[in-house]
C-alpha cells in the first residue's frame, strides 16, 4: 500500500509516516517510480505507535516498545524496560502539571488581588480564573 492509503487506514498523515520511518519506527520498500510502497502489517505497528504517542511516550520511548509493535501490545506483560519508561514518562508529565498548577495559582492570585484593588468598580472576579462570583 502507498503513503495515502497507510495514512486513511491509521490517521496518521504521510508526514507524520515519514517522520516514523525516518525514526527507525516502520519501513517501506520503493516501488518502480519512487514511491514508498508498505506492507499491510504496517497499519497495525502505525496504530500502535499512535496508541503509545497518544499516551504520552515520546518516538525515542517508541522504540523500546519495538518488539512488540506488530501485534496486540496488551496480549502479553509489558518488559521491564517498557514499564521502566512509561514510569519515567509519567513522572516528567506529573513534574510538568505541577509547574502549570503553580504558575496558574500565581496568576489566579495576581487576578484575585487585582480585583481585590479595583473592587466593585470593575466587576473583576474574584475567584479562581474564570469562574464568577457566586
């Protein structure tokens, strides 16, 4: 099958598809006048990869997960070296919501201080950034 056809039967775009095979993640064969040309086993590695990018892993966290791209990646226990990963991963997605929770109470607070200034003139709220006032 061709790029077009791989990307309508995973929702990936060609760009997207070129870019994980220029990662090492799929491979395909050139046909006759250039074109990449990919067996059907591909369509299930490509959702695979889209179900671990869509989880929050990275391509290079992709790769550890390589042996088992081509099938059902729950049939079997998951390597210690890909719950390893997807342990690392979260802990860097838990590190980043902590920053965007503190970065929002302080600007909640500059909110509620403002309004705390300008008080009932401006109608500003009072409360956490955008709910209103009860």
């Amino acid at each position: 099958m061709r790029i077009g056809e791989l990307g309508r039967a995973t929702g990936a775009t060609p760009r997207a598809l070129r870019h994980y095979e220029q990662a090492g993640l799929i491979a395909s064969r050139r046909a006759a006048n250039g074109y990449r040309v990919y067996d059907e086993a591909a369509v299930t590695r490509v959702r695979n990869i889209r179900h671990l990018l869509a989880a929050g892993l990275t391509l290079d966290d992709v790769r550890v997960f390589l042996p088992c791209l081509d099938g059902d990646m729950t049939a079997g226990p998951a390597s210690a070296r890909a719950l390893g990963v997807a342990r690392e991963r979260l802990a860097v997605m838990d590190e980043r919501i902590a920053a965007q929770l503190a970065v929002r109470e302080r600007l909640a607070a500059a909110l509620r201080e403002a309004g705390a200034v300008r008080g009932a003139r401006s109608g500003s709220v009072s409360g956490p950034v955008g709910e209103s006032p009860a």
